[in-house]
C-alpha cells in the first residue's frame, strides 16, 4: 500500500507499507542513492510475517519533494511526522549505508517513539574526532567526496550526469559498484532477487531527477544536527570488516560512542553482507522486552 503524506511544511513523502497491517511496526530507510523499494529484499519480508514494514523516498528521490539543504536530523522529524498520519505508537528503525545515520537520528532525536534501532554499515560523522575518515575507503569514494567536499557544484553536475546515465541502464550503477567490492558483497549482489531489488530502487530513486542524491551526499558530509553518543535506544550495530565505502574504522568510532550499543563485526564480508544480516536484525528489532535485556 503506498501513501502520499503531506509534511507540516507541505512536502510530499511517500511512503509504501507492506507486511502485517497488524504487526510490529518497522521504519526502513534506503540506501544513498535508493528508495523505498532498496532495503529489504521479498524472501525476507515473506520470512517475517510479524512485521509491519514502512517505507518511504527521503526527500528528492522517487515521488518525494524535494528539501534543498537538509540535515541528516531532519530525517526525524520526516519519520516523526509519517508515523503521525500512519497512526503508529512506537516502533523501530532500520538503516541501511547510507540510511544507517537517518535511523541514528531517529533513535537519538525521537527517544520517546522509537523502540529500538539497527545501523548497517553505517559511515561515521564527517567530523568525527580522532578518526581519519577516508582511511581504507575505495579511491573511488575517496574521489567522489573530496569533489563534494570542495566543489559542491561540480559534485553536482557530475551526479547529474550519473543518474541520467541511470535512468537509461540502472545496471550501470551495480557496475560501477564493483571495483569496490569483496568477493562475497560480488556474489551477493548477483542473485537475482537481489540484483532485480536493487536496479528497481536505483530505477525509481533517480526517475525524476538526482536531487534525493545529491542532498544525501551533502547531508551525510556536513554537520549531521546530532551527537550520536546523545542515542539512548538501543543499537544494533552492523559492519563488514571489509567494507571500503564505509571502512572499518566508523564503524569502531560509532561503537566507541553509542551508549547501549550491540556491536557486530562480520570480518569474512563487505557492505552488501549487510543484506544476508537482515533476518537477525529484523529478529532482534521485533523481540519482546521480556526476551531481551537491553
């Protein structure tokens, strides 16, 4: 079931629901660039029929309105507002890459909603103190965000000409990703419900323009509008050792800070053994307060 909700500020989102109408509720948010259809793939919905899953374009990808300039915070009060007009009490969050610090800002920034939350293979804030943070990243991020770093518009033009190459033959995106991928994150991301998930969201995230990119990449650049030691949910933390879009070394520094996180580090896979991770998360996310004790 998709939704088109209107934001106080008259944005649209939209947002797709799928799984238990009646079930635990889970916010999911996508992947740099991505959509509501990227983050988790159908045998794992099917494999979790408890689960109510909510979905939505952050602004600028898909059918979702744009919002020039925003913070990776801001995605709280997005988040804040679609569980509003969806009518849920308090649920759980899960990020995926380049969602993973979107769900951190729901979790430290909306205590009293959000239950419990999952990064996977999140980056670690631009200005993070003590680390170095292209240290083991791919030459081909490390390229990518010096442009955005110190030629915003550049970095713009460029991602514009990526995603009309996109809209064209989304595949070329899943090519362009694998001069930094592991062997494992390889084979993962050809099985062909997974391959077909992901040029579906590339397809749809970049339909209408590279907005939704291009604020994301800012955004997860710049100052995030939040601490992530001020999180007072608990955290799952998921990282592959060999990870080089977000190398090892965030995912240490987020655990370092985060107060109740539950810190996993896959060493045998990359970014996309977060995918294979998922029907754990989602387990661990939906238990009763009486089966855990964080």
């Amino acid at each position: 079931m998709v939704h088109g909700i209107r934001t106080q500020d008259g944005r649209r989102l939209t947002v797709e629901e799928y799984g238990d109408p009646d079930g635990s509720p889970v916010v999911l948010l996508h992947d740099t660039p991505g959509c509501r259809f990227g983050v988790v793939p159908g045998d794992v919905v099917a494999a979790h029929p408890h689960i109510r899953f909510i979905a939505y374009d952050r602004p600028g990808y898909g059918d979702s309105d744009r919002l020039p300039g925003r913070r990776v915070a801001d995605a709280a009060r997005d988040v804040a507002e679609l569980a509003g007009a969806l009518g849920l009490g308090r649920f759980a969050v899960l990020g995926y890459s380049g969602g993973a610090p979107h769900a951190l800002a729901c979790a430290a920034l909306l205590p009293s909603r959000v239950r419990r939350a999952a990064a996977l293979a999140s980056p670690a804030p631009p200005d993070a103190r003590d680390l170095r943070w292209f240290d083991g990243m791919a030459a081909s991020q490390v390229e990518e965000f010096t442009l955005a770093l110190t030629d915003p518009l550049a970095y713009a033009e460029r991602l514009a000409v990526r995603a009309a190459d996109i809209r064209r033959d989304p595949a070329q995106l899943l090519v362009s990703l694998r001069d930094g991928l592991t062997d494992s994150d390889r084979r993962t991301v050809s099985e062909p419900a997974v391959g077909e998930m992901l040029l579906r969201a590339y397809r749809e995230a970049l339909r209408g323009s590279p907005y939704g990119w291009l604020d994301d990449g800012l955004a997860l650049l710049s100052g995030w509008g939040f601490d992530p030691a001020a999180v007072t949910r608990p955290v799952l933390l998921w990282h592959g050792a060999q990870d080089t879009f977000s190398p090892v070394g965030h995912f240490s520094w987020l655990a370092d800070r985060i107060p109740r996180v539950r810190p996993v580090l896959q060493r045998d896979t990359g970014r996309f053994g977060a995918l294979e991770a998922l029907p754990a998360v989602l387990d661990w996310l939906c238990a009763p307060p009486e089966r855990t004790t964080s």
